[in-house]
C-alpha cells in the first residue's frame, strides 16, 4: 500500500471516529444493574453523573477485560470510539487494535 493511500484510510478513519455514535438498531436488550442505596450514596460525585460515571467505569472495565469491543464499548460510556479511545489512554488501558480491525472499520458499516 502506497503511503497517500495509508494517509487517506487514516483520514477516512478518524473522521469516522469524530462521529457521535448511533443507534442503528430498533430493538434494545435491557440489563439493569442495582446498586445498594448506602453504595450510591457513598459514591463522592454530584447525583446527575454517579449514573453516566458508572456506566463509563463499567465499559473500560469490560474493554480492558477483552469482554467489550472498543465501538461497544465506547456506546455503554456514551462517547464516540475517539473520545473513548482518549479515556482509555488516560487510564493506561491499552488498546486491542489491530491492522485487520482497521480494514474492517474502512469496509463495513459499522454493523
């Protein structure tokens, strides 16, 4: 592969991770989680975010674990993949990403 058509799958692919994620499934598998009351209230964040923070620390846990691709795992925390991507650096969880999952990326519709 010539290096402008390196550039060019690059360019195609981070303009694809700068999209907010979509759902493109009309139906929805629900899993709730309970959370003892004494748990919750311990939690040290302000009310409005101890929900989004806790799905966020579930989908690194889960990616770090190899359970979560990182484009599902970046829709439990509510993040496109490149801002997910940016969370998983800052906690040092290295990526599982490889040539191949490029490829696909470029190819598929994200189905």
């Amino acid at each position: 592969m010539l290096p402008s058509q390196q550039r060019t799958m690059l360019e195609r692919y981070r303009n694809e991770l700068a999209k907010p994620p979509e759902c493109k499934y009309t139906t929805a598998m629900s899993l709730t989680l309970e959370l003892p009351d004494e748990v919750v209230r311990a939690m040290r964040l302000p009310a409005p975010e101890k929900k989004r923070r806790a799905e966020l620390e579930l989908a690194c846990a889960l990616y770090a674990q190899g359970v979560l691709s990182g484009g599902k795992a970046a829709q439990l925390a509510g993040m496109n993949r490149l801002r997910f991507g940016q969370e998983l650096a800052a906690r040092n969880i290295p990526r599982h990403y490889m040539e191949e999952n490029l490829r696909q990326d470029l190819t598929d519709d994200g189905g």
